[in-house]
C-alpha cells in the first residue's frame, strides 16, 4: 500500500515548486476491478505505474516521472542528509499512536531494542531517519491525515534545507546514496539536472502546497456501499479537477468527468 502520495510540480520559468498530497484514503476507481477502492490500494495491484495511471485518471493531468521509496530507504536518505530539523509536540512525541510508539513498532519489526531512537523531549529539533518516518506517519494526534500530511511537508521541505547547505562534493555524494534507495523512471541525467540545477537557480527553495481532499469536496466515514467496515473519504473528483488545475496551471479547462464516487458529495462551482 502507498502510504504517502505526493505530486510534485516543477515550474522552471517561475522557479516553483508545488506539491499536492493526495489522503491515502480517498476512494478512486482502479482499472481492472468493478467497484471504488482506497487509491493507496493501486500500488498493491500494480505498483507504481498503477498508482500514476489512476491519479492521472483522477485528476485529469500528465504526470511523466514517478519516484517510490520504502520506510527503510526512506530513514537511509534522512540520515544521509543528517537528519532534519522539525517541531514536536508533546503530544506527538508522547501520545498512544504518536512518535515514540511508531518508533517501538518499528524496532521491533527490525529486530532491535525497543528503545533505540526514542524520543526524549519535545520541541525543535533534530531528528535521525528513524525518528523523522515516525513523525511523518503519525495519523492519530491532531488533524488526522491532515496534519499528517503536513508534518510530511516540513520532513520534504527540511530535507531541502538540510541538502542545500551542502557544499558540491557532498551534494553530489548525497545524490548518489539517495538514487541508490529509491526506485523510479527517472533518467539518472534529470535527477542530476532537478538537484544541480534547478535547485541551484532558486534563491530560497521551499514549496507551495494543496491537500486533498479539499475542504468540504469530501464525505468521511463508515460506508456499506461498497467495502463494509472500513472507513474511507469519498472525494469529489470533478469538482478538485478545476482547482487543481488553477492551481498548476494558472487556468482551468474543459475534462472528460470521472465516474462519482458512491456517497461522495457533489460540489457546485458556488460552494
């Protein structure tokens, strides 16, 4: 399952860089089944081009590269870069499914003492890969997966902070251990032009970023329509398109509508 889903936009002529989290949960149909299913469900079936192929059916755009990593690989990156610098709550930190809990169970599905990379305090500070996928993948304190994406967020944007401060020769060492844990489609010559120089010809790269669900396009809940028991967010796809499109683009444009979500709202262009 893709426990995180992330599209990423870059925008040389206005050096931007924009993401869109997409909620794991979001109902969308997946060729090759009949009813709608959890999208994370797409990388089980098909893996990543499955999972490409119905974001783009979602939301009516191109997506061209894709990039995936595991929670393993993913602590291997973070580490490299030397961590990253977030502000933890003490209720993140402390609370049943917050950091340190996430942290135990890893451990113990690795196979190493319960304890190693707890957590000691809250507040700023820097955290080892261990630690920061365990931030990231809280979902039961705060806003649910809404927070939790954007925790993801101060990760990503840490992560760029931490790596440009590097100087080139670490910079071009860091590339070569991160490409090494990460499986995608991208040429090796692209991955070096996004890190030396469209990274390089922003002055203060950060990221803009939009969350979907959008406020208000979405139903959430218990639903017996189509999977009894399980709790899912039935999204309103055709009325995310336009927005989504604003806010990639600049414009919005006609689309092929996308088949309805059972028990999904259907939001008008005056909501």
């Amino acid at each position: 399952l893709a426990d995180v889903i992330f599209i990423m936009s870059l925008n040389e002529k206005e050096n931007t860089i924009k993401l869109i989290s997409i909620a794991r949960d979001c109902y969308a149909f997946v060729p090759g089944h009949t009813n709608p299913m959890k999208i994370n469900a797409a990388m089980t079936y098909g893996g990543p081009d499955l999972l490409m192929s119905v974001v783009q059916s979602s939301l009516r755009i191109e997506i061209d590269e894709y990039a995936f990593v595991n929670f393993y690989h993913m602590e291997q990156i973070i580490d490299t870069l030397g961590g990253v610098y977030v502000h933890v709550s003490e209720s993140e930190r402390s609370a049943d499914g917050g950091l340190n809990a996430i942290i135990r169970n890893q451990n113990l599905n690795l196979g190493v003492d319960e304890e190693r990379h707890i957590v000691q305090n809250s507040g700023y500070q820097r955290l080892n890969g261990r630690q920061a996928v365990a931030y990231s993948r809280i979902r039961y304190v705060g806003r649910g997966d809404f927070q939790r994406s954007e925790r993801q967020v101060e990760v990503l944007e840490s992560m760029m902070t931490q790596f440009m401060a590097l100087n080139l020769s670490s910079k071009m060492n860091v590339v070569e251990i991160m490409a090494s844990h990460v499986s995608t489609n991208i040429t090796r010559d692209m991955i070096d032009y996004y890190f030396f120089s469209f990274l390089a010809s922003m002055s203060v790269p950060e990221f803009e970023y939009l969350q979907i669900p959008l406020s208000g396009y979405s139903n959430q809940g218990m639903y017996n329509d189509v999977r009894q028991g399980e709790w899912s967010i039935r999204n309103d796809w055709n009325a995310t398109i336009p927005v989504v499109q604003e806010y990639l683009y600049g414009e919005t444009y006609p689309f092929d509508p996308v088949r309805q979500i059972p028990n999904a709202p259907v939001v008008s262009a005056d909501d």
